[in-house]
C-alpha cells in the first residue's frame, strides 16, 4: 500500500509528452497525486523511442526507454484513440474526473480533440489546466513547433555558452525540459490552491523560451539596458575571477573547476601549491594583472592540477577556502556520497527493465516522504482507471476494446 503522500486526493489527466509536462506532473504523482498518463499506441510518446534503453536492446518495445521511465515514475498508464469519437468522450471524463489536465502540444492540436481550455472547462469549470510549449499559446510564432535544443537558441542561452572566437555550443542537452517543468509544478500548486479558495479554475500558459530561457539571463538584460554592454561568451572565465577555469588532472578525461575571485582567495591558492617562483611575479599580484595575463596563467595552473587527481585538489583547494569541485561524470554522481546521503537516486523495479536507478525528487519535505513506483507499461491500467475512476462497467470496457479505442 502507498504511503499518504501531500497530494494525495489530487487527480491529473496528464495528455502531455516527452519532457516538460510529464516532469511537472511526475512531482505530483511521486508525492501521492493520481496521475494518468494517456498516450495512443498509434502515437506514442515518441521519448519512449529514443533511449538508452535497458541493456542498449529496445526489443520493438515501448517501454525499455529509461529517459521515459524516470520522467513517469508513480503514474498510471492508458491508451486511447483520440481520432475516435468513443476514445474522445473517455478523455471528456477524464476531464471530469481530475483536478488537473495537462498537455504540451504545439497551440491548436488539442482543440482539434475538444480538449482545449474552452473544452475542457465547459465540461468542468473549475478545472486547472497547462499548457506548455515553446513559445506560449498567441503570438506571431506561437504555432512553430519547438525541441528543446531549438528553444536554448531562440532564449538566447546558446549565445552565452562557448569561447569568444568560436561558434556557440549551448548547454547540454535541451537544458530549458528540466528547468521548465520546476516552475509550472510551482504554478499549478498555487492555482489549486486559488481554486479551493475561490471555486475558480485556473489556466496556466507556459512558455518554455520564457520560463527556460529568458528568465536566466537578467544580468545580462540589466548590463545591455542599463550599461549599453552586450555580453559575449567567456568560456570558462569570469569578469572577476582569476584563475576561473575546468583544469585537467590525472587520468582520463578528469578534470577540476577553481575558482579565485579575493586577494585572499589568491594568497590561499598559492599556499596550496606550494608558492612557486611565477606566483611572485608582480604580473600576478593583482586581479587586473591576472586577468591580463590569464592565456599563461591556466597554463601554470594545469601543470600543478595535472601531477593530482581531481578529487585531491578539490580537497586541497576547500581546506583552503578555495571554491573547487571535480567536474562529475554520470558515474561520479550516481556515487556521490552527497546525493546518496539525501536518498536522491531511487531504485525502482519495473516490469520489463527489471531493477534500475532513477533520479528522484530535488526537493525534501519535511512531514511527508515520497513513495515512488515504477513508471507504467504502455496501456496498462486501462481497466483499472476506466472501471474504478470513471465508473465504466465491465461491459462498456470490452465494447470499447472491440471498438479499438484503446490505441
């Protein structure tokens, strides 16, 4: 049995894909809020095709992806044929049934299914709904359909991320998927709370270019407006820090970040490595002065950093008060002493992929413990949700499978 989770009483129709909504919806379910991913077997969640799957094998299954499983994990899972008038009047009760309904298709594709804010609140009026895409629902370019990777490069994060005299390399991955989806799980939590003070639904619009991307870059909105300044790309450097970089250690492919921004901070890091000569030199004695002379002054750096391993200076650099941390691997954070300390990584046993580490919730209640399950088999709890949640009987169910809406 489920432990008593904060949302627990919450029903959400989830209809959204890929990453945004269902990553919004998945805090939900994972803190005790029923929530129903429905997908077609015509059309799946094309994140269930892209990996890493189980063992590298896909085995023409949809649901080896572990991308899709961590981003699904304690939902329920059903299929239905929105191309069928039977598949839409089970989502209109689905609709009925929750307090929230999410999607995040690009504007216009869920009125095609009378599932669009209008619909769904005529059918219940105190409903919460999002939507999330890549630039709003209105607009002059609201309908162009946006990947995650498009939505870093018109948010104007890719212009900050590389090296002055090369192209812009972006952050990794669709970065804006999983800033994103923090801020509408927030939203939609204080727009249940304004309904049940109000009786009044809420409609959420979330823009991913506004709420991933825009919203990161105040600094640099404050120097252009304010100081006519546009910032470039720095690499791994700093307006005020020197040494600022990623440095290489032993072994292969390790590397450590320093960062020294205080004279201080700069009398500490000398001790650290031992005072040699060219730490005298008055080039270096100052911050303007080893920012000038910073090309040389990495390459000082890194010859110290390359006789340790990464984790020994960042353990020299911290006792010294200087800011330091080992650039982690994937395998580095799933054994960081940290994370595992926290119970970030959750160990769930799914029916085809069998045992695996998922990343849990980034956040910690104080009175109430998540209790995670592993994400759902496409269309597994079809008769469950119908038959317990919308009150189909046994009959109505099989006539609808006949019907082939449960694809």
């Amino acid at each position: 049995m489920k432990k008593k989770g904060i949302f627990e009483g919450i029903k959400v129709a989830d209809f959204s894909w890929y990453a945004v909504g269902p990553l919004a919806a998945k805090h939900l379910a994972d803190f005790g809020a029923t929530v129903v991913r429905i997908e077609s077997t015509k059309r799946p969640d094309t994140l269930r095709l892209v990996g890493p799957f189980r063992d590298g094998k896909r085995l023409n299954s949809p649901n080896r992806c572990g991308y899709w499983n961590e981003m699904n994990s304690s939902k329920y899972g059903v299929t239905l044929d929105l191309t069928k008038p039977q598949g839409r009047e089970v989502a209109y009760r689905f609709v009925k049934w929750a307090d929230i309904v999410t999607e995040g298709y690009t504007p216009g594709v869920m009125a095609k299914f009378g599932l669009d804010y209008e619909a769904v609140r005529r059918i219940k009026p105190d409903i919460v709904m999002f939507s999330s895409s890549g630039q709003g629902q209105r607009g002059p370019h609201a309908q162009h359909p946006l990947f995650g990777h498009v939505v870093l490069a018109l948010s104007g994060l890719n212009h900050f991320v590389g090296w002055p005299d090369r192209a812009p390399v972006g952050p990794y991955g669709p970065w804006t998927d999983f800033f994103t989806p923090h801020i509408i799980a927030g939203i939609t939590i204080a727009a249940l709370d304004y309904r049940d003070r109000t009786g009044k639904g809420q409609y959420i619009d979330a823009a991913n270019v506004e709420a991933g991307g825009y919203g990161c870059l105040g600094s640099s909105f404050l120097d252009l407006t304010v100081n006519g300044r546009e910032q470039i790309r720095m690499g791994n450097r700093h307006p005020t820090a020197a040494p600022h970089a990623a440095y290489r250690c032993q072994g292969e492919e390790r590397w450590v970040d320093i960062s020294v921004f205080t004279d201080d901070e700069w009398t500490a890091f000398c001790k650290v490595i031992g005072e040699p000569e060219w730490t005298r030199e008055p080039r270096f004695a100052t911050l303007a002065g080893r920012k000038a002379n910073e090309d040389e002054l990495d390459c000082l750096v890194q010859e110290w950093t390359a006789n340790y391993s990464s984790e020994e200076v960042m353990v020299l650099m911290q006792s010294a008060g200087v800011a330091a941390g080992v650039v982690q691997n994937a395998k580095d954070l799933h054994e960081d002493a940290q994370l595992r300390a926290r119970g970030h990584f959750w160990w769930l046993d799914h029916p085809e992929t069998g045992l695996s580490s998922y990343s849990g919730a980034p956040f910690r209640l104080s009175k109430c413990e998540p209790d995670p399950s592993p994400a759902p088999c496409l269309g597994a709890h079809n008769e469950l949700a119908l038959r317990e949640w919308l009150g189909y009987t046994e009959a109505e169910i099989s006539e609808l499978a006949a019907a082939e809406v449960f694809q």
